[in-house]
C-alpha cells in the first residue's frame, strides 16, 4: 500500500517500493454517499463522500472483489469540502 502511515517507523509508500507487503489492521471510515454519475462500457464514475482517513483506492479494489471482476482508480480528483454532518 502506498500510503504515509508507518509501520515500525518506516512510512508504507517505503516499504511499498522496495516490493514489501505490510498487513495492514482495518479501520474504521464512515462513508456518507457513493453516487454512481456515469457508467459506460466498463468505466464508472463516482462521487464518494467520506470520512477522513478513508482510501479510495482500496475502497475501489474491494468493489471489484464484490463484483468479482476486479478495479482499479485511473483517475482521481480529492475534493475537500467543509461540511457540518
């Protein structure tokens, strides 16, 4: 996982290119919406409201797994919004 959590002090994006699996515990992320915006041969488009914390990229890959034909994220615009829920 590329990420900037540590793992015995190392950061995981580190570990991530030297190719070295870490075995990451779930956390938990509140998810607010997920819109389906467009779907077009095997493209989705989503508008993902969420916790902080939460990766899009894994919650991405665990939808493919569900679906069972696998996914990935090719395009990716974080959006910050300021919001009371």
């Amino acid at each position: 996982m590329f990420s900037a959590l540590k793992h015995q002090g190392q950061p995981l994006y580190k570990l991530a290119r030297e190719g070295v699996e870490v075995e990451r515990k779930p956390r938990k992320v509140t998810l607010f919406s997920i819109i389906l915006l467009s779907f077009s041969n095997d493209e989705l488009e989503l508008d993902v409201s969420c916790s902080k914390g939460t990766y899009i990229r894994t919650l991405i890959e665990d939808v493919g797994k569900v679906l069972g034909c696998g996914a990935h994220v090719t395009l990716f615009w974080p959006l910050l919004y300021f919001a009371k829920w």
